[in-house]
C-alpha cells in the first residue's frame, strides 16, 4: 500500500484487492496513471468501491471528477460529460476559442449549431491535462454503459490520451460480458458475489441486532449481493413475519427489494413522494425541470428543500442542477411502485415544463397519455427523425414505436412501424424488424408502405432468382414514387431491381426496364445513390460515367457513412476495387461509432471480396471473421453466401484446397446460387483456383471455363472479369492457348466499353502471357509499369509469369530479378501454391533458398512506388509527396504500405539506405520521372 493514500475502516467488506488495486494507482508516479473498469452486476458494490476511491483520493488531496450514466438520459447527447466536467466550468476560458466555442455549445452554455466531435474530445482533453498539471486526479463513471454516446466517445478518446499522466480514471459497469468497444482503454477488475463468511460479515457490521431467523432469510435473499443484504437489513420486517415463500424476478429486482424502497418512499411527505417519482421517471430532466414537473404534478408549490427528505432517507443526493439517486435500483422501484396512473400524471408533468429539448418533452407527453393521440404521435415522430441524423438510432426506434402507438389511423401506424423497421435494419437488428413488421402487417398500408416492407423482407430472407416479372413491378411503382416526388423510395425499389440484375439472369425486356430506370434517376441528380443503381443496373454500359464520378471524390470530403457505402457499391460494381477499398475503410469509422451494425456486416462482407482481389489478405480474413460475429445483423442470405465464397477463396489461395472444397459445396446449397447467378459463377471461380492450389489443372480450366462461356449456367455477365488471369495461367500450362485467346478477344471491347479496372487488371495479365515470343517481352515490361498491376496479387503473378518466360527463353539470370521479387510477395501473402512454382523456377535458374541475393530496385517496384519512395528517401512527408504527385496523402501512404515488404523493410528512415544511389539522388532523372 502506497503512503499517499490511506484506507480506512469503512471500506465494502470482500473487495480488498480491488481497493489495495486502486489504492496502488492513486499512489503511483507521475508519470503513470491508470483506467479500470469495475464489471459486475448491479447490487454488486460497484458504484460503492468507485466511492471508496473518490473518497481515498480526496484524504490524499487529489483532484475528483465524477458523471454517473443512467438509461433514461442515454438519448441525451453530452449529458454525462456536463456532469463530470461541472467543476471545471470556468476553466474553459483558457481553452483556444474553437475548442471554448463547441465545448460550451455541448454543454447548453451557448448557442449554436452541430460542433464536431473531435474538436469536442480535444477541448476536454485540454482541460483535463491541465487540471492534473500539479496533482493526481481520479475521474469516476459509475455505470458507464448508461452514459450517453457521445461522452463515453470522448472519455474513451480522453483515456487513451492521458494514460502515461497523473491521470487514474475509474468506471463501473454492468455489463458484465464486458464492453467491446473500450476493451482497449480499461483493465477491466470483476466484482464477484461475495461468499458467505463475507456476507455474513456485512450482516454483522451493518445490522448486528438481527436475530437468527432473519439472517439466514436475508443471506438467502441477497444471495451475495451486497446492496440486497444492506437494503434488506435496514428495512423493517414485514408484517407477517418472515415470507414462507420468498419469490423474485431477479436477484435484486425481487418483491422483497421492491418493497423496501416502496416503505422508504412511503415516509416521504406528498410533495417529497411527488418530487422523488417525476425524478425518477425523467430523461435526464435538470433540478429546475424537476421541481416544476413537481409543481404541476401535486398543484402546489415545491422547493429543493422537500429533496432534503428523500435524501436524509438515502434515496438520493442533489445539487444546484441535479438529483442523483443513489442507486439505480432505488429509481426503478419508486417508479415500479407508483401506479401506472401516477407515472403518467409525472410524465405529462415534464411534458408541460420542458423546453429546452424537443424530444424530451414530445418524449414525456407521448408516456403521459394513455389515449391515441395524433398531434403527439407527429411530435414525437418529427423528434425522432432529428434525432435520428444525430446518431440515435435506437432512441428513434423507440420513439417512432410510441409515435406508432399513439396514431389513430391504421395508415400511420403502419407507416411509422415501416420506418422504425428500418432504421433497425441499419443498426442490425433483425429480431425488431421481424417484430415491427409483423406489427404492421396486421393493420393498414399504402401501396407503397407495403412495397417498403417487401423490401425489409427480402434483406433477410432467401432471394428470389430470375423474376423478371418482378423486377418490372419494381420499376413500375418506382416511377410511380418518383412522380410522387419521393426519390428515395424509387431509389430503393431501382436498387432492388438493379440487384436482381445482377444476382441473376432477367429476360430482355426487365433487363432494358431496369437500365432505362437508372439512367431516368441519374439524369435529375449524381449523388451517391443514383451513381451506385447505375452502376449495379448495367456495370458494363453505365461503368465509365460511374468511374468517372468515383474519381472526382476527394479523400478529404466530408461524406456521411450511407453515401460512402452507395459509392463502394457502384465501386465494386465496376470493378474499381481499390477506391471501393479505400470508400469502405473511411465508412468503417462511422458505422462503428454510429453502432450500425446492420450496414458494417455488409460492408465487411464486399471488403473482404476486393481485398482478397487486392492481395490484403490478412485484412480479408479480419474482416470475414468479424462478419462471422456479425451475419446475423447483415439480415442477409446474399452477403452470408458471399462471406462464406470469399472464406473459400481465400483458403484455396493459402493452399487448404480441402477446406475450400467443403465451403463451396456448402455455399452451393444456399438458395442465391442458382444457374446464372453471380454466385454459382463466383463459386466456380473459387473452385477453379481451389483446384490449382490442389495441382489439378484440367480440373480447374473446366470449372473457370464455364464461367466465362455465354452459353453456360455458370455465366455470369460480370463476375466473368475475375476469371481470366486463372484461366490464361492454365491455358499455358494445359496448351489451350487458343481458346483463352478467343475468351481474351471477346472480353477486349467489353472492357473497353465499361472501363472495368478489375477487367484491365485481368486482361493485361492475359496478353502478356498470351502473347508470341516477339513481343511478349514488351507486353510484360507494358503490364508492369501499368497502373493496373498496381495490387501485390496482380503483380506478384505478372512477375512470375515474366520470370518464367525469361527463363524459357534462355535468359535465365534475367529470370532471377522477378523470380524473387514474385517470391518475396507470393510468400508474404501466404498464396502457397504460387510461392512454391516461384520457388521451383527460381532454382531452375540456379538460385537456391540459402543465397541472397540484392535485386535492383527498378525489379522490385512500379514506376509510381519508386517516385514515392524516392521522395521518401529524402525526408518529405506523405503530404508533400501527394502535392508533388498529385495524388492524396491516403494513396501515398497506401504506396508505402506496399513497398515496405517489397524492400524488405520496416520502417520510413529504411528507404534511403536500401535505395541505390541512382533513386536516391534527388538530382537524377526527376524530370525524367515526373
């Protein structure tokens, strides 16, 4: 135990080593600080540990600071953070005028608009460095997961920051599962039950005149739980003595803890009954709010003085703003023990006297009828909506659930039902959108209700293949939305239509409805929506109006995550797999700050595709597990079938052909892999190249064959692009040249038409390799200066199929170059198969594994990765390179992300020593390489 705090006498009885744990903390150099999460269930001794360390930190003379969460104030941006930083206030006149600005904006002191969140985190991180410049401080958040958003955001951010300061920061949790999105801020400490000599032991402090019976009754009861054993005790026995047949919902939300906060209450007068119940049932309500709700509530005037009642009762505590229960068992069982009546009569309470909030107050009076009530029901509905672009998510659902309740025509019921279904669709819930729109099923809709929820359906259910008949239905009510002026919704139904194109075959005539749809939609406006059903409507006729939208988007435009996700969509559409790449990692960021999980499962699950395609496979695999834990909140039988291909693919390419084998043949019992699907053709793919890995070549020409035959089942319009390099790869291995030339000639106007990346990627492999003796040469010096070999997989295999040609030609120490630059990469990314014939080429030109050999730089990296490792070389930043390239920042770091293993290096200060003299020298050859 340190000398700089001392422990008392009063301490929770049974947590000693969390104490001496913390203790430790507030004691320790100022260099170190410390987080800890205190993970229990309620009535645990959580909220009374973290006030045994408040209290070991001020007899030590630090600093304290203290926020508290509580459920019904989780929907109240920065609700928390006004609490903790109170004390603080007038410091925030030495912060720079835009942190001052937003953070005093946040917290209700000044007026203004949205203020951005970083900023926010920053201005609080400032304040607190400097509140702990000369002593420790210990900041406290009891019941953490009860905070609102946005300040468990910006604890979370401030944590991180201020871990190597005299800085300790406590936090309480009931979430005893942990909390995945701070697992890396706090060690988490679990509180267990406390065993019985320590509950016995407790009893003997706290209530030493109970007689036998009663002892065992109450250790029976609590069992283990330190609040129920002091709550308990201290309330009086009950009439009839000790129940015979104790009964309970829940170790703590028993009949028997209901009823001793109930006798509590009952001590309290009308006014401190009155005041205690609206405190209870208000969303984070202020002192004021409270007391005049409290007004309303009884007809009389009430003071902060009637609190003074319930808190020498231990109900609660309160200050110049707010009341503070002193456990949140303590708010629920007021509330519980008031008639419904009662709880309606406080909510229209604060209902009428709220202004500052106007969904707080359409909240309240929605909870304080019990009637239909449309004027609220539009209130509530109008609160939710803003709400909603602000990020609550949930809190809209649950508003629009109520809005849904309240409405008196069966119509908007169902209206609101559809919507509240979809905002759960986008935080991944498909348990509520099952529920909701079962909901409204039942009543009333307009046609186009109806067709919403068709469409809510058809994201988790399995699709419906090749109906063209459907797809022309789609189109029709489209237009008819669009002529009623709701361009999101014909957005929707083109998008549906659009994917049914794409899943499957469509007779003519639903194929021109769909494309004639798209371009009607994309001829009003551009945006990000229009571009991706354009994309997905004809990704060959439509691809270069869309790449040449993609490109325009600046990597530091400010876009929200749905659009982000629209543009990755027409991305991958058109086969434009590194900006889909780049557009999915930027909506990653907010998806998970936003906790949309319903959209990040999807987005993984395209992520995984194009990295794999890319050659980030470690980040594919990353993202094909996370989808794992997620698939249930993708709500979708396309996406989990197209997770569970790309897992196959990418065991077949890190040689588990095996493995692969049994995923295919699983996915090909899903009902989206169907003759003529997208899928069928990527599972043929997938089989094809699980067959190279297995060294069956014949095998694998036949499966990747199909997918590039018109006249097959597993044909498919665009997933074709993805086969070529295997199947030219066969092709010379198996003499059937002549045909992959053929698929190569018919494929050249198609990928000039579209301007499809993914197809150029593929063909420009496939004419080097195809290529006659004479000009093979120049085609793969052409592929692999060319932008679209730029990805580690693409040009790995170009430099391996080069080096194997260079060696057939008798050129074998020219062979040797990019024999191991593919070496080097093919090894790095695991492709087993591909390493092992690099290898076998390698010591045909007398190379064996032992030697090492220095390759010049021009063999290791493309045109660009050399102008950018040059001008790293000589000490300038991503930015500076970006401005001398005109390229972003992002693309430079993303060059570098790649030249690293290419150089066998590790860190920037490497270029310049493993440069030759020729690259390093910023006087030579600049003009000739800019």
């Amino acid at each position: 135990m340190g000398t700089g705090v001392r422990m008392g006498t009063s301490e929770p009885v049974g947590r000693d080593a969390v104490l001496r744990l913390l203790s430790e903390a507030l004691t320790a150099p100022a260099d170190r600080g410390g987080a800890f999460l205190l993970l229990g269930e309620p009535g645990i001794g959580k909220t009374t540990c973290l006030a045994t360390a408040e209290a070991m930190a001020r007899e030590a003379g630090h600093l304290t600071l203290g926020t508290a969460g509580n459920k019904a104030e989780t929907k109240l941006p920065f609700a928390g953070l006004h609490q903790l930083l109170r004390p603080l206030l007038p410091s925030t006149d030495s912060l720079p005028g835009v942190q001052r600005h937003a953070l005093r904006t946040v917290l209700g002191l000044h007026e203004g608009g949205p203020t951005d969140r970083f900023v926010i985190s920053v201005a609080v991180l400032n304040l607190l460095r400097a509140a702990s410049a000369h002593r420790t401080l210990l900041i406290t958040a009891d019941e953490i997961e009860w905070l609102d958003q946005e300040t468990r955001h910006i604890l979370a951010f401030v944590t991180r920051q201020l871990d190597r300061q005299r800085v300790v920061v406590v936090a309480t949790s009931s979430a005893v599962d942990g909390l995945p999105d701070l697992s890396d801020v706090f060690q988490e400490v679990r509180l267990p039950r406390l065993d019985e000599p320590a509950a016995r032991r407790v009893l003997d402090l706290r209530a030493p005149q109970l007689d036998d019976a009663r002892r065992e009754w109450i250790l029976e009861q609590a069992a283990g739980y330190p609040l129920a054993l002091i709550e308990l005790a201290q309330a009086p026995p009950a009439p009839g003595g000790i129940p015979s047949d104790p009964t309970s919902s829940g170790p703590l939300l028993s009949p028997a803890l209901t009823r001793t906060f109930g006798v509590r209450v009952q001590d309290l007068t009308d006014s401190g009954r009155d005041v205690v119940l609206v405190a209870a049932v208000a969303a984070g309500a202020s002192l004021p709010e409270i007391l005049a709700a409290a007004t309303v509530l009884s007809g009389r005037g009430v003071t902060a003085t009637v609190l003074e009642g319930p808190q020498s009762l231990g109900l609660l505590r309160f200050d110049e703003t707010r009341v503070h229960f002193t456990h949140p068992l303590v708010k629920a069982a007021i509330a519980q023990n008031e008639s419904a009546s009662r709880r309606q009569a406080a909510h229209r309470a604060l209902g009428a006297v709220i202004t500052v909030s106007a969904y707080r107050r359409a909240w309240h009076r929605a909870l304080g009828t019990a009637k239909h009530d449309d004027a609220i029901a539009a209130e509530l509905e109008a609160a939710a909506s803003d709400i909603a672009r602000h990020g609550d998510i949930g809190a809209a659902i649950t508003a629009l659930e109520r809005a849904a309740q309240l409405s008196t025509k069966p119509v908007e019921r169902g209206r609101r039902q559809i919507l509240a279904a979809r905002y759960a669709a986008r935080l991944g819930r498909p348990d509520t959108v099952a529920r909701l729109l079962t909901g409204a099923a039942g009543g009333e809709l307009s046609i186009f209700d109806q067709v919403r929820a068709e469409l809510l359906h058809e994201d988790f259910q399995p699709p419906v293949m090749a109906d063209s008949n459907r797809v022309i239905q789609l189109c029709a009510i489209a237009r008819r939305a669009e002529a009623a002026g709701d361009r999101e919704l014909a957005l929707d139904l083109t998008e549906a239509a659009a994917r049914r194109r794409c899943a499957a075959p469509l007779d003519s005539r639903a194929r021109s409805d769909v494309i004639a749809l798209a371009g009607s939609l994309a001829q009003d406006s551009l945006d990000a929506r229009a571009i991706a059903v354009l994309a997905l409507a004809d990704p060959i006729g439509n691809g270069r109006t869309a790449l040449s939208e993609l490109s325009d988007l600046g990597d530091e435009a400010a876009i929200t995550s749905s659009r982000l996700s629209a543009y990755a969509v027409a991305a991958r559409a058109v086969g434009d797999y590194a900006v889909a790449a780049r557009l999915l990692d930027r909506a990653e960021i907010e998806l998970r700050a936003r906790g949309l999980f319903g959209q990040l499962a999807r987005n993984l699950c395209v992520a995984a595709e194009v990295r794999l395609e890319l050659g980030d496979w470690d980040r594919a695999a990353a993202a094909l597990t996370e989808f794992a834990t997620l698939s249930g909140a993708a709500m979708s039988t396309n996406h989990g079938t197209a997770a569970l291909l790309s897992t196959a693919r990418t065991m077949a390419l890190r040689g588990d052909p095996a493995a692969a084998f049994e995923l295919i043949s699983e996915a090909e019992h899903s009902p989206a892999v169907r003759g003529g699907s997208r899928h069928l053709a990527q599972a043929q793919i997938v089989r094809g190249i699980a067959n190279i890995s297995a060294g069956k070549p014949l095998e694998a020409y036949t499966a990747l064959s199909r997918v590039l035959d018109p006249l097959d089942t597993s044909h498919h319009f665009r997933e074709q692009f993805g086969a070529v390099t295997y199947l030219t790869e066969l092709a010379v291995r198996t003499g059937r040249q002549d045909h992959a030339r053929n698929v190569v000639e018919r494929l050249r106007p198609i990928a000039e038409t579209s301007g499809s990346p993914l197809l150029q990627t593929h063909l420009v492999y496939a004419t080097a390799v195809l290529a006659p003796d004479d000009v093979a040469e120049q085609s793969f010096l052409a592929g692999l200066a060319s932008p679209a070999t730029d990805s580690l997989w693409a040009r790995a295999r170009l430099q391996l199929a080069y080096g194997r040609w260079l060696r057939r030609q008798h050129r074998v120490t020219q062979s040797r170059g990019p024999l191991q630059t593919s070496l080097a990469t093919l090894e790095q990314l695991g492709a087993q198969r591909w390493a092992e014939e690099a290898r076998t080429e390698l010591e045909a030109s007398g190379v064996h594994g032992d030697e090492d050999h220095d390759l010049p730089v021009s063999g290791l990296l493309s045109a660009q990765e050399l102008k950018i490792a040059r001008f790293a070389a000589l000490g300038m930043s991503n930015r500076e390179i970006a401005e001398r390239l005109a390229v972003s920042p992002r693309t430079v770091g993303s060059h570098l992300y790649r030249i690293f293993p290419k150089l066998q290096i590790s860190t920037r200060s490497q270029i310049a020593a493993r440069l030759s003299e020729e690259y390093a020298d910023p006087r030579v050859h600049q003009s000739t390489h800019l």
